[in-house]
C-alpha cells in the first residue's frame, strides 16, 4: 500500500492537537512522590464510588457537561478525526470488545470469543438482542459490512484513519488495492457468529476486532467515498449506533444534546438526557462550581492552572490519571529525497544525514541542557511525569530501569560539546561547529495553544545558555505537518505529540525505520530487529518473552536517543456531587454511562 496516501496530516493535527504542553517530573522522589499521591486520590476515588454506590439510583434527569472546543461535526465513527467528536462517539457508538481496569479485554458487543491454534482466525459469539437505535436487530453482517468498508479502496482517500485494524486481515492489501472485489478478512459464519482471518499468525487478534461498528442497513447504500459527506454521518437524529445514547439535537458550536436508549441492550439509561455544552476554558471551572455544568472529562480535562484551585472544592470529585500518551522534542536525524517524498517512498537507504544532528553524543548533550523539571513546574503545574521510553507508564512493557535518566545538567552539557569541538570560537556567544562553521538549529512547533509557546521559549533558553544557537519557528500546525512529514531541509528540532491508541505497547508504527511517523527519521539496525524480534510468533504468545525484548528495545532507544521524550501528562476529570455511579477506567471517565444518574432526578 501506497505509505503517502495512508498518512493523513488531519489524524496527526489530533496528536499534535493533544500536545497540550510539554512536561517533565522533577527527579526519582518527586516522580515517585506524584505517583504516590495519584495513587492515594484513586484510593480515595474508590472510597467514594464504594458509598455512592449504596444509594439507590434515580431515573430520570438531564446532565451537562462541558468542553472547551466544539466537534468539527463528524460523528461516524469510522472517520472521525478530532478528539471532541469522541464526547459524543462514546456514548452513541460500541465496539465488539472493550478494556477493563487491568487493560485486558473483555465483552462488549461480543459474549466471547476463541483463537484457534495458529492464531489466524478469531471466532467471536456475538450478544443476542441487540439493538441498533432504530430498532434494528445488530448481527455479524454490520460486524463484515464495518470491516469491509474500512479495508475498501476508497476508505483512505474519503478521510478514514482506522486501517491499522484491518491491513493484518486476509487478502487486505489485494481488496484494498482494488486486484480483487471479494472481501475476505471478516466473514460471517451465521447471524451471531463472526470469523476474523489473518494473513499470517497474530499475536494480539482480538485487538483488530476492537474497532466501532456501524450498521449496515444504514450505509449499505452509501459508496464509501462518500459516507463522510452523508447525513447519516453528520446530522443529530441519523446518526445511528448502538451505545446508551443517542445524538437527537444539536447546535452547532453551541450544546449537543443525547437522549438514552430505551432499548438499550445493558438496561435503558438512569438518565433522560447528556447535554454538552461548549464552554471557554476560563469560565468552565466556575460553571462546574455554581452547578451549570456537571463535568468536565476528555479531551481537555480542568484548565491546568485550575487544577489545585477545583482540588479544594468540597462538592467537586476529581479523577487524575496518567494519561496515554507522549510528548517528544524530535531530532531530524536525516532527509527523505525529493524523488522519494514524489512517491510516497519511505527507504533508509535513499534518505540524506542531518550532520547538524547525526553524533549520539550531539543529542545526548542537548538531553542534559533541557531541564524537564522546570517544563513540568512551569507549563504543566506537575501534573504529569518524566518519561525515558515511548512506551506509557501503565504498560505492563514499560520499564523504567531500562533507560536512562538524562538528568538536568548542563555541566555534562557543555563538556560533552567541548571535547566534540563544538567551541565559540569567534565569542559571540554561540558555539560553531567543528569545523568552525555558523552551527543553528532550526526549532519548529505548532502555535495556536499558549503551552506549546511556553515550551518552545523555554528550550530555546536552555539551549542557549549552554551556548546552542537556536531559531525558532513557529507555524500553523497543517503548515507544520507538511513541513515535518516532507522532510524540509531548515528543519532540525520540533515538538510533537503522540497518542496510544492501541494499549499494545508495539512502537513499530513510530519507531520502524520505515514507518510513516517515524518523523526523525531514525534509522537503527538494531532498533527494527528487535521490534521484529518483539511480535514474531509464536514466541511472542507469552508476554515474558515481549517484555523482555522490549527492555533491550528500550535501552537501546534511550541510549541512541532519535528524540528526547518529554512527559507523560496526567488526565484531570472532574464532576460535582449531583452526579453519581461514575466509575471511570484507565482510559476514559464514560464507563457504563447507562448507570449514571443525578441526585435530583432533574
């Protein structure tokens, strides 16, 4: 598959958009410090849901709450590209499978499921009874007819994004190519029972079923081309799905309003009616405060700086996470060719080296000169934390003996530069090269969000002081992304963010010499051997033996340094007392919004 028309620069607008700042922790004691104090709020947490739950809940009533962007109006699940859209996505649409507590997966649309020994096929046992909210019976047909139209020739260019669920499935490339028109990744073996078929042995296939469905009888008629532009797409009373509420009003930029499911297949919801609102950040605390709002939840959670303030509210629960995704200062290690951006081609060994940024040792002294702790205190008020792997912190892969620390040091700095002959030699400041020539990098980031602004100033400051001539330039972020993704030349250090969609710790999509967001362009030997060493079955069925593979991924990763990862930033939820049976997950507060209900019944 063509890898140029696969990267879609609105899907990475979203990661940038979730770039909300750039932190670090402090040092091991305050990371375990913060971590402790999560801890013992989630304790208290569930303290709380525990008395909650005593009560007997009230049906009836309307609950609000509140973001700060309005959704861009896409509510088909399978083309949905901003993070708000997803407020109203996880409440109208499901997926055959879900995560629990512990991140495993567990039931959902399907009662159960079986792998065969080969792990080519996955056999799911879909739930009875079911219901579309049209009435309509759901059965393994819209399950195919999903899949079906995400591995379509036209899915890509129509603006869909969730491939990666589909390209391991049988005969993908060949359907997807459009050399064949028979489907043959999902089949249908009768009304309730679904076969997913891999092209070779899976390590994880019941992750490829997790994707949303939508239902066949509604867009069955609908070429795919043109689903992102049909009313059933986009319009409050078409959009169809099976979740516990549905979208029945809306104005635009305004509120959304979802009304429950009556026949929802969990029980008909506690509540009437889920109104969101759009609400400016700098008002959206006092609104939660005097009750105009009842939660505030992803993407944005509580204004950074409100934090601690809604901390001492006695009628406010607050939940903080540590949120699954990443934040990096890349490096450009090296350049994809003109002739090779033309084609779409992503191969090493066409691609033209950074020199400005090709010694190891280069990146590990700006690693040392950037004083994570300062970002963290100064952009995101210490709720977040220090990573040295790409891989979160929740992830049972994640290892943090395995890397390096790169503590703030701008001494090690400064000698490590000294002995590479990066001097001032002409005194004006700023170190030149070894050679003796003007040594600039040019710093590159999305503008549009204050946090970005403040990061970028304050590298550009540390850098500095320890004599690294840094330009910035800032850019709009569509300007940006094409700037990154096609290799510009005046570009050397840039600030992106990356979100886990998957809770395997895989990093191949990023990390791989040849994948399509491996921006920096590394191109480690070692790195793609072990990252296939990683999934190759059928060792890579035990989870020891992954988890081991991917320490020495990560040692080595931190060790050769592509980019330096910057923080993990928590997720910060909160909600007023009128609301109850809130019972939220490692990845979302929406957990089985059907048992929500409000005190008042209101």
């Amino acid at each position: 598959m063509n890898k140029k028309t696969i990267f879609r620069l609105t899907f990475i607008t979203l990661l940038i958009f979730i770039l909300a700042a750039l932190v670090a922790c402090t040092s091991n004691k305050r990371e375990a410090e913060m971590d402790m104090n999560v801890q013992k709020q989630l304790k208290q947490d569930t303290k709380e849901k525990s008395e909650r739950t005593q009560k007997k809940p009230k049906t009836g009533g309307t609950l609000v709450g509140g973001m700060y962007t309005s959704p861009t109006g896409m509510f088909n699940p399978l083309f949905y590209e901003e993070a708000n859209e997803g407020n109203i996505l996880a409440f109208t649409h499901e997926s055959l499978v879900s995560r629990n507590e512990h991140l495993e997966f567990v039931p959902r649309l399907a009662e159960k499921w079986e792998i065969n020994e080969a792990h080519t096929e996955l056999t799911l046992f879909l739930k009875k009874g079911v219901k579309w909210h049209d009435g309509e019976k759901f059965t393994a047909n819209d399950v195919v007819f999903t899949y079906e139209s995400i591995s379509h020739p036209d899915y890509i260019q129509a603006g869909g994004i969730l491939t990666s669920y589909a390209e391991p499935l049988l005969n993908y490339i060949s359907f997807s190519n459009g050399e064949t028109q028979k489907f043959e990744g999902v089949v249908a073996k009768d009304d309730y029972t679904v076969i997913f078929k891999f092209s070779k042995p899976t390590i994880n296939p019941i992750h490829f079923a997790s994707a949303p469905i939508i239902p066949k009888h509604i867009f069955e008629d609908i070429p795919v081309a043109e689903m992102p532009k049909a009313p059933e797409s986009l319009e409050a009373g078409k959009v169809i799905g099976t979740g516990p509420f549905r979208l029945t009003e809306m104005v635009e930029n305004e509120q959304y309003v979802l009304e429950g499911h009556k026949d929802y297949w969990q029980g008909t919801p506690y509540l009437n009616k889920i109104i969101w609102r759009v609400v400016p950040p700098s008002v959206i605390v006092d609104q939660l405060e005097n009750g105009e709002i009842d939660f505030i939840a992803n993407p944005d959670g509580i204004p950074l700086e409100s934090i601690n303030n809604v901390h001492e509210l006695e009628n406010i629960t607050i939940i903080e996470q540590p949120s699954f995704s990443y934040q990096l200062l890349g490096f450009k290690h090296n350049y994809r060719t003109k002739e090779d951006i033309e084609l779409g081609i992503f191969d090493p060994d066409n691609w033209k080296s950074n020199k400005k940024l090709s010694s190891t040792k280069v990146r590990q002294a700006i690693a040392f000169a950037i004083n994570r702790e300062a970002i963290l205190e100064e952009v995101l008020y210490n709720h977040g934390a220090i990573i040295n792997a790409p891989i979160a912190k929740p992830f049972w892969a994640y290892d943090e003996n395995a890397t390096k620390n790169y503590a703030f040091n701008p001494k090690k700095a400064s000698t490590i530069l000294d002995e590479l002959g990066y001097l001032d030699n002409n005194d004006d400041g700023f170190r030149e090269d070894p050679d003796g020539n003007e040594w600039v990098l040019n710093f590159n980031y999305p503008i549009g969000n204050e946090l970005h602004e403040k990061s970028a100033s304050l590298i550009k400051k540390m850098l500095g002081d320890i004599g690294i001539n840094v330009n910035l330039q800032p850019q709009k972020v569509a300007a940006f992304m094409e700037d990154l993704s096609n290799d510009k030349k005046e570009l050397d250090l840039y600030l992106l963010g990356w979100n886990l969609g998957s809770v395997d710790p895989d990093p191949t999509e990023m990390w791989g010499a040849t994948a399509t967001y491996n921006f920096s362009r590394w191109n480690n030997p070692k790195s793609d051997e072990l990252l296939k060493k990683a999934v190759k079955a059928p060792e890579a069925y035990e989870q020891d033996y992954r988890k081991k593979v991917y320490k020495d991924w990560q040692e080595l990763f931190s060790e050769d340094l592509p980019v330096l990862l910057l923080y993990a930033q928590n997720s910060v939820w909160a909600y007023n007392n009128r609301l109850q049976g809130v019972e939220p997950l490692p990845l979302t507060m929406y957990n089985n919004p059907h048992l929500w209900w409000v005190t008042d019944g209101k």
